[in-house]
C-alpha cells in the first residue's frame, strides 16, 4: 500500500465510512454544507445525472430523504471544521477549507 501525508476523501455517505476515516490517527472531518434550496439549485445546473435538468423539487425533496442522504446530516456533530458553502460564501469557504488542510499538514 502506497503512503501518503494527505488523503483527501470527498463523499462520505454512510455510517462505515466514518468508522474507516477514524481509523487513521491524524484525521480531520470538514463538513460542507449549504441549504436545501442552495442544493437543489446547483444540481440542476450541474446537470450530473441524465435527469437534473429536469428534477423537480418534489423529487429533490424525495430523493433527500434517502437515508445516505439523512446519514450524511448526522456527520455534522464529528467535524471538527463546519463550511458554509452558500453562494456569496464561495470564496470565504474554499479559504476555510484550505485553512483546514493546511492546519493537518502542521
């Protein structure tokens, strides 16, 4: 297995995956979060998956309420850094989050 001094894991989505990350010692959850309407917003614009264009909010809604989705939510408490990625925040949040990579490399 390959070392590293910085493993950057991007979508934790269940239960597991936290027990996994804090298997390593030196290890640092930042939770990024935004509102419902700010998410929904972008995953239409991303057009990601074959039918973002066209989701609805009620189908927004519905897939939110899978339980990777509500799993993610209970993460929150874990981090110790919480980012506010709310469009205006971009900016401010990116310079969080390096902050906090940087402050692991330390």
């Amino acid at each position: 297995m390959a070392r590293a001094d910085v493993i950057l894991w991007v979508g934790l989505r269940s239960s597991h995956d936290i027990t996994v990350l804090r298997k390593f010692s030196n290890n640092e959850l930042v939770f990024i979060e935004a509102t419902v309407e700010e998410r929904f917003r972008r995953i239409c614009k991303r057009d990601e998956n074959i039918d973002d264009k066209e989701k609805t909010w009620e189908r927004f809604i519905e897939d939110s309420d899978r339980s990777t989705e509500k799993t993610i939510r209970t993460f929150r408490p874990y981090a110790k850094v919480v980012i506010n990625n709310e469009d205006g925040h971009t900016e401010e949040a990116y310079k969080l989050f390096l902050r906090a990579i940087k402050y692991r490399l330390h």
